[in-house]
C-alpha cells in the first residue's frame, strides 16, 4: 500500500509541476507581447504558446505513464482498479493539457486539414519527441531516490523493462491501427459534445482500448508516448517498434481522416467554438 501511495504522489507531483510551467509559460509570454507593445492588450504569441503546452503536457503524460506502467507491472493493482486509474488519469490528463495533442499523429492530421502550417507542426513534433526523451531521464532520477521499496529494486535492477508487444509484429500493428481508428472516428463524432462531456467519453473509450488490447500492445496508439516507454526495453528490435508503433497509429489515425470530408470537419469545429462561446457567456 505504500508503493502505491508513493506512485500515486508521483503522479500528483507530475501534473501539479507540469500545471504551474503551463501557467507560468503564459504568464511569461504574456509579458513579453505586453513589453514589446506590439498589441494594445496583453495577448501571449499563440504559436509559442501552443508550442509550450505541447512540450510540458507531453512532458506530463509520459512521466505519469511511466510511473503507472511501472506500478501496473508490480501487481500492486488489480485489473478492475488499474482501468478505474486509467480513466481518472485520462480525465486528468484531458482537463489539464490546455489543447495540447502530445501526439505527432494528431499534428500531421492538422497539418493536413490546413488547420496549422508545415513549420508549426514541425516544432510541435519536435518537443513532443524531446519531451518524451526528458521524461524517461525524469522518472529514473524520481525512482533513484528509493522513496518506495518498488523505486528501489527497480532501480536495483538499472531500470530494466520488458517490451509491451507481446505479439508478433504484424499483430500489433493491426492491433495499434485498430485503437487509433477508433479513437480518431470518435472524435469525429463527438464533435458536437460539451467539452465536459467529451471528456468522459475520450476517457471511457481510452480506457476500453486499453482493457481490450494492453494485454497484446499496451494499446499505447501515440508514437511520442510509444517512444518514451517502449523504445528502450529489451524484446523485440527498434525496426519492430517503429513498425508497430510508429506505423500502426499513423495508418490508422490517417484512414480515419481520409473518411471524412475536410469541409464537415471544419463545420463541426466551427459549431463547437460557437457552442463553447455560449457556455462562457452563460
């Protein structure tokens, strides 16, 4: 019970650290239109802001996954209890990320849809990658500490990992392809959703995935995030990785945009910004 305690304060300490380099990200730009008076009201730079937010919710996300994966593997948690933690961190994650994707996949598709330019996508996957790269340095300097008997054998044995992909290759990635499918078209979908609903639904169809196919890939479905937790573990080859999770959500992320007209996906967003300017101004 106390590994647990420890892991969960590992992950409030995660978003909490995360939340405030959010905040102060903002706060700083902010400053910076206002002193350069390049606008008579204080706006941040939008491009440098998102570019931020990128960078710490991604940064958040894998820090907690890292964590979670590590307390899921020790059997401290039950297979009913670790989806009920999957779908509270999912929410979590949603309500705080502020936009952000944290997945390159998503920053193609806008690029696509004409929705940011090539160079800001660019930048986004940028940081998402090196966010990921921080996150497992992060998390092994967290678990070096010893605050739990579980940090500490696992730093006893230098932070090995197996592989998520306890399948073959092409299994996994039609496995990968099946998860991002699915929850792309229901974002699709869901469009016309408040956002506090949209939020539960995303959070029960992430943790649905993860119950159906985690025993077979993870159901990670996000390269940045397959990167970070997966890359470095013994078990199967980088080409492997790559292929699986690399390869698997991007050709299923893409099929599922590729069903849809752009036109009636600008409708919808454009339906839902009016919709969430109403809810403010009530």
């Amino acid at each position: 019970m106390q590994d647990a305690s420890v892991s969960f304060g590992v992950l409030a300490g995660a978003v909490t650290v995360c939340q405030v380099l959010r905040r102060t990200a903002k706060e700083l730009l902010w400053h910076r239109r206002w002193s350069e008076g390049r606008q008579s009201h204080p706006r941040p730079d939008p491009v440098s802001l998102e570019v931020a937010v990128e960078l710490f919710s991604t940064l958040q996300l894998c820090v907690c996954t890292h964590e979670l994966r590590l307390l899921g593997a020790s059997g401290l948690l039950g297979r009913i209890s670790g989806l009920g933690i999957t779908y509270l961190i999912t929410l979590v994650h949603l309500s705080t990320f502020g936009g952000a994707s944290c997945n390159p996949v998503s920053c193609l598709e806008q690029f696509l849809c004409d929705q940011i330019s090539g160079q800001v996508a660019a930048a986004k996957v940028l940081v998402q990658f090196g966010a990921a790269a921080v996150a497992r340095w992060l998390t092994e300097m967290v678990w070096a500490l010893g605050m739990s008997d579980l940090h500490w054998h696992h730093r006893l044995r230098q932070y090995e990992c197996t592989s998520t992909l306890n399948t073959t290759a092409s299994s996994g990635l039609v496995m990968e392809f099946f998860c991002a499918f699915v929850l792309r078209t229901a974002l699709f979908r869901i469009q016309f959703l408040k956002q506090r609903h949209k939020m539960h639904v995303v959070a029960a169809l992430i943790t649905f995935l993860v119950f159906a196919a985690g025993d077979l890939t993870g159901a990670v479905f996000n390269p940045v995030l397959a990167y970070s937790i997966t890359f470095n573990c013994e078990g199967n080859t980088y080409l492997e990785y790559c292929f699986v999770y690399w390869l698997g959500p991007l050709m299923g992320a893409m099929t599922a945009v590729l069903l849809f007209d752009k036109k009636s996906v600008s409708n919808t967003d454009a339906s839902t910004e009016t919709q969430e300017a109403k809810e403010k101004r009530a």
